[in-house]
C-alpha cells in the first residue's frame, strides 16, 4: 500500500503595521488585544509588527506562545527595505485598530494609505481592523478612503457607527452584522477586571482624581494648572495626572506642576507613563473617579471599574460616551482659562454628579465595557473564520 503524506502545513505571517512603539499607549492596547485575540485560537502563526524604538521586547513572546513575533523597525517609507522585505514574506498586511486614517495629519494618512497601495501591489492581502475615520472631513480624503475599501482592502471593520459608512455596500465584513462596533482595547476587558481585583489596594487612606490632558489649540499650562487647583480646593479630593502619550502628554504634565499657579505641595502629583494597560488600570482603579480627553483613557477606565468625566476634545471621544449611554458625563468645552462658566466650573458638576450617583455609573461603564468585549470578539471571529483560518 502506498502512503501519500501530506506535507506540513507552512506557518502564516502577517504583517502589522500602525503606531506601535511610539509611547501611545491607546496604540500599545491595540497590538496587544489583537495579538491575545489571535493567541488565544492556539494556532501558529508569524507576526512581523513595525515598532518604534525599544518596542520589541522578549515580553511579548512570553505572553504569546504560539505566536512566533519578529519587530522589525518601523518607517513611514513603505518601501524602505524592512517594510519591503515584511511585504514579501507575508500572507496577509493588518491595521489592526485605531483612528490612523485622519486628514488633520495630512503626512500621515497619506502614509497609511501609501501601505495599503504597496501591499496590494505586491499581492498582499490587506486587512483593516476596528477602525475609526471619524477624523475624515475633507472630501477628497473621504473620497480617497471610500476607493480604498472597496478596492485595496480584502476585508474591514470599524469601532463606531459613524465610520460604518465607509464599509463597502453588501458587503459581509465588520462582523457580518449591522450594530456590531467595538475599539479592540475593550477585547482585553476581562483580564483587566481580574488583575484589578487581583492587585492590593492602596493602604494610604488619600482620595485621588486622575486625569489625563493632552495639549489642544489655546491650552496653556498655567491655565490648566489654576483649574486642577480649583477642582482640588473644591472637592478636596488629590489629584494624579497621567500620560496617554509619553512624549507630549509627559512634557504637558510637566509644565503644569512647574506653573507658579500649582504651588508646592501634595495636591497634584504624576504618575509615571506606563504603557503596561494592566499597571496603569490598576492605577486608575485606586482612584474615586477619572477625567479624561483620550479615547483609551475612558475605555481603561470603565473596564477598571471607575466612572469617568470626557472631555470632547475630538468627536470620538463624545460618540464614546453616547454610545454607552453616559453622554451626561462628557463636557465639549476645553477652555480651561478660569473664570465664570469655565471648564474647572463643569468639572466640579459633573463630580458632583458622579458622587451622588456613582454606583449606578459603574455598573453602567462594566455593562458597556462587557458588552464591547463581546463584540470586539464577534469583529475578530468574523475576520478570522473569513480571512486567516
């Protein structure tokens, strides 16, 4: 009898590419849920992910056994020999989330886009993920977008209704359901609960507001600094300022505790950046409510646990809220000047309100944070039955 032995099935490689090392930590939560979500089918694959400097460390291949990851520098060139290289030796080119696709960075969506040609002229399937194009309002570039759905991309999902426009008409991608949007940070909702509830809490008896500011149009640190001391006076609560984005976010931080209107003192202090989402949960989980103008600052703190005030800087930020159905706790006001009506002033409301009804508010935010994982699950079991299984 003669045998015929099949020959082994050769491992896929994908390649990922967005902004991964670059000290944004809502980026770090992106690669991180989708490289668990793709572990967790316990089938081999080879990753190749684009990093900034000092990105690819040993962790990852610990934390994923049967994903055998390679990071390769990341550039902006898609021709550049690495990125070039990582085409050919790919089955498939990911963008596996976030809101990269924004015409206020003219450079870089043209940089992203760039990708998605490169990768289809070298035969590559291209795979855009949980995306958001709410940052999409010029014509052209809402123009530019539409063709690359329909015709550079093979398959696609968004994190939100209204970027759910820019799917394909008929087409059976983002979960094969109409409804089904959901940031893949929220993928890692779980794990976050259980190390929160794992991690010992703070035995120092303070009671702390974390905040989390990014610099915007007319923002001025002493302003900002004269507001934290106005919410701190009148809710004598402390207040801990982190870092979303190392860089940026650090320096702000630190221009606001250098302002003569944030004199010496314990009222305000920072914490250090960590890109670590489980380390920074646990954080935000000590404290009695959080305020935030980032995307992933809210999304972390819900899956923590702990009610959070956004600040609109961006309409992401308050489709999140509506979406949960906490739009009472998110202000679109960033002037921070003080005086009458000042951002300081609705702050203090809006804590005020969070106080009176805060345990409603928490079981609202795990809802709406267990529901999101559930359908950041959905999203990546659709992709992955269609397009890598």
């Amino acid at each position: 009898m003669n045998l015929e032995l099949k020959p082994a099935a050769k491992t896929k490689t994908i390649f990922l590419f967005g902004y991964f090392g670059a000290g944004n930590i809502g980026d770090e939560l992106i690669l991180t849920a989708f490289l668990t979500m793709l572990d967790s089918r316990a089938v081999h694959f080879d990753v190749i992910v684009a990093c900034g400097g000092g990105a690819g460390t040993p962790d990852y291949v610990l934390k994923y056994p049967n994903l055998n990851i390679r990071f390769i520098e990341r550039s902006k060139n898609p021709l550049c020999i690495n990125n070039v290289k990582a085409f050919g030796s790919s089955y498939a080119f990911i963008m596996p989330g976030g809101g990269i696709f924004q015409d206020y960075g003219t450079l870089s969506f043209l940089c992203y886009y760039s990708f998605l040609v490169c990768a289809r002229a070298a035969g590559v399937k291209n795979y855009l993920l949980y995306q958001g194009f709410t940052g999409l309002k010029k014509p052209l570039f809402k123009k530019m977008m539409s063709f690359a759905s329909s015709r550079l991309t093979d398959y696609m999902s968004v994190r939100d209704e209204e970027s759910a426009k820019f799917l394909p008409s008929g087409s059976f991608q983002n979960g094969s359901g109409h409804g089904i949007y959901a940031d893949p940070a929220f993928a890692l909702n779980t794990a976050v609960r259980i190390a929160v509830k794992e991690k010992s809490p703070a035995a120092s008896g303070e009671r702390f507001i974390g905040i989390s500011l990014r610099a915007w149009k007319d923002s001025r640190a002493d302003d900002i600094a004269g507001a934290l001391m106005k919410i701190s006076e009148s809710t004598g609560l402390k207040i801990k300022l982190y870092s979303m984005q190392k860089k940026a976010d650090c320096d702000l931080n630190s221009a606001v505790l250098s302002s003569p209107k944030c004199p010496a003192g314990d009222k305000i202090r920072m914490v250090e950046y960590t890109a670590d989402v489980f380390e920074l949960a646990g954080s935000l989980a000590e404290n009695e409510l959080n305020i935030g103008m980032r995307f992933h600052f809210t999304a972390v703190s819900m899956m923590a646990g702990v009610p959070c005030v956004g600040i609109a800087y961006d309409e992401k930020v308050s489709r999140l809220y509506e979406s949960a159905g906490l739009s009472e706790l998110c202000v679109s006001k960033t002037d921070f000047a003080c005086g009458p009506g000042d951002l300081a002033s609705e702050l203090i409301e809006k804590i005020g309100y969070i106080v009176e009804n805060r345990p409603r508010l928490v079981e609202a935010a795990e809802k709406f944070a267990g529901g999101s994982e559930k359908k950041a699950g959905i999203l990546f079991g659709d992709f992955y039955e269609k397009c890598l299984a």
